[in-house]
C-alpha cells in the first residue's frame, strides 16, 4: 500500500453556512453549506438547475455516513445541502 499524496484535506473551521460564512457558525438541516480545503475534486463544476446530484465531477461528500447533494465543487471548495433529518453534531467527511 503506498500514501495516496492527493488526499483531500479539509482547512481547520473549513465547514461555512453560507447565510454566514463567518468561521464556527452553526450549521442545520436545511442548510446551504461550503466547504474549503485543497484538493477537493479534480475539476470544477456547478448545477445551474434541477436536483443536486450526490456526485459531481468524481466527487463525493457525507454527512452522518450519507451522501449530500452538491451544487458546486472544485479544488479549494465544494458547495451542498445538508438534508434534513442529519443527526445533530454528526461529522463530516
């Protein structure tokens, strides 16, 4: 087995509400959330319309071990909707 160099690495307090992108706002269900880090997704891609799917451009992002829906991904930043029903203080990955 060799270490996979191009892990994604999520920034410290790299979680953000966009209703308030200020760093450690509290994130709920129904939230529009970003996520910044590096290496992220290969490419970049947004949904303009329609359902969000839980893979855009190779990409995947969980919540409570289920997948979220994403609007927008790319290098340093993913974009997704925190579904309802998300147990509260459940980590992300």
């Amino acid at each position: 087995l060799r270490e996979n160099a191009q892990q994604p690495a999520i920034e410290r307090n790299g979680l953000r509400n966009l209703a308030n992108p200020a760093p450690q706002t509290l994130v709920g269900t129904g939230s529009l959330v970003a996520v910044l880090g590096s290496r992220l997704a290969a490419d970049t891609r947004r949904v303009e319309q329609g359902n969000w799917p839980s893979e855009l451009a190779d990409t995947r992002a969980y919540l409570a071990g289920r997948p979220v829906p994403l609007r927008e991904v790319g290098d340093g930043r993913l974009e997704a909707f925190v579904p309802f029903g998300t147990p509260e203080n459940t980590r992300h990955q």
